[in-house]
C-alpha cells in the first residue's frame, strides 16, 4: 500500500458550501468539462431524472415566461398611459374652447362620463351656492360653502394637497354620491387649486379594485391642475 502522502488540494470532505462558491468563482468550469456536465442528472418533480443542461434549458424557458409576461404588462400600461395622454389632450382642448363657466362645467361631466368613463363623478366648487344658481349640469355640479359641516369628513383630505385613491368612508361616499353611494365601491379625491382652493372632483368607481392606495396618482394630479387651470378664468 502507497504511504505517499495525498495532494494538500484533495479534500475527501469537501462541503457543499465550498463546491458552491468554487463553482460561483469559476463559471467556466463546466464548459472545460463538457463530458463531466453532460454525466450530471438531477431529479424531475416528475419523479425521473434530467440532466444538468435540461434543467439549465428548462430554467431558462421559465425566465424568458416571466420576462415575456413582463414585457406585456410594460406595453399594456404603456398603451394605457398613451390613451390616457389622448384623453388629457382632447380635453385640454375642450376646456380652451369653452366659452364661460357653464361651457367649461359641461365639457369636464361629458369628460368624465364619457371620455374617462367614470360611474360617478362629482366636481365640489367652494362658495356660495347662490352665485352659481344658473350653474345646471344635474349632480355632477355642486357649490358649498368651504366652512359646510358636511365636509367635516374630508378635512384629512382637504388639509393635504395631493389626489387620493382607495375605498372611501361611508359619510364620504353619502355625501358626494347621495343615492348612488352603496354602488360606490372606490373612488378617487383630486385637490383643484393649490391646498383645494377652488374645490376638489370626485370620482367614483363600482369596481372596489379601480382605485386603491398604491396606483400612481401623477394622471390625477394633471387633472387636477388642468382643471384649476380652467375654472380660474371664472
């Protein structure tokens, strides 16, 4: 029997740890062993066996799913975001045409009903209701006093200065959607005017998922600003 001493760089221990980062540090191992890689197999979860290069081809499929499947979502908001560029746009325009405050009211509620496609949809101007009685565009329109107590449950809301979205408080919805408000599943605040000076527009959604915490509110900023933009030449 040999007494020669083993190589110091065999370890008959080796852990898988050490195996991990060798192969971590040397990513070329395997096409320097083409034949050891092609004698690997690994088990399938359907019980037989694969070899390393299946698996390796089989995760790489897996990634090029997931990178299709998020490239989709990236044109489909794309596409999103482009129409909703449109939708600003046309109504920029309408508002520019509008000749005096009534004009201008009814270009935003046909914006929002139809253009936008809101279920509900209400613009709360501040003031005297009495100053704007030959204001007629059904519920979409209402002027109220910056002091009424009925908007107590928008002082959070009114005290901040950007757009909010999610699922609203029950004496939020009853007092901007009145009859409508069970229906009401969301809805989206939009300060118009800095700190809602001039007021703020209400829309509201069936769909409990249409407005929620986390969506990006930079559209409903726009509008908002659009808006005020219009309504300040009155």
């Amino acid at each position: 029997m040999s007494t020669q001493p083993k190589p110091d760089y065999v370890d008959e221990e080796l852990s898988e740890q050490a195996v991990h980062d060798y192969l971590a540090a040397h990513p070329d191992f395997f096409e320097r062993n083409a034949r050891l890689l092609g004698s690997l197999h690994l088990p399938h979860s359907s019980g037989g066996t694969v070899s390393l290069v299946e698996r390796q081809v089989s995760m790489l499929r897996q990634k090029d799913l997931k990178r299709e499947r998020q490239l989709k979502e990236l044109i489909s908001v794309a596409r999103a975001n482009d129409l909703l560029a449109a939708k600003i746009h046309e109504l920029a325009l309408q508002l520019m045409a509008a000749g005096g405050l009534h004009a201008t009211v009814k270009a935003l509620e046909e914006a929002m009903r139809s253009g936008f496609g809101a279920d509900q949809a209400v613009l709360v101007i501040f003031g005297d209701p009495e100053s704007f009685t030959d204001i007629d565009i059904g519920r979409f329109f209402r002027v109220v006093a910056r002091k009424d107590a009925a908007l107590k449950p928008f002082e959070t809301f009114l005290d901040g200065s950007s757009a909010r979205c999610g699922q609203i408080r029950d004496s939020q919805r009853e007092v901007l959607f009145r009859d409508d408000a069970e229906e009401i599943g969301s809805a989206a605040l939009v300060p118009i005017g800095k700190g809602a000076e001039i007021g703020f527009l209400a829309v509201g959604s069936v769909d409990s998922d249409r407005f929620h915490p986390g969506m990006s509110i930079d559209f409903l900023t726009r509008l908002g600003e659009l808006i005020a933009s219009a309504l300040k030449r009155y």
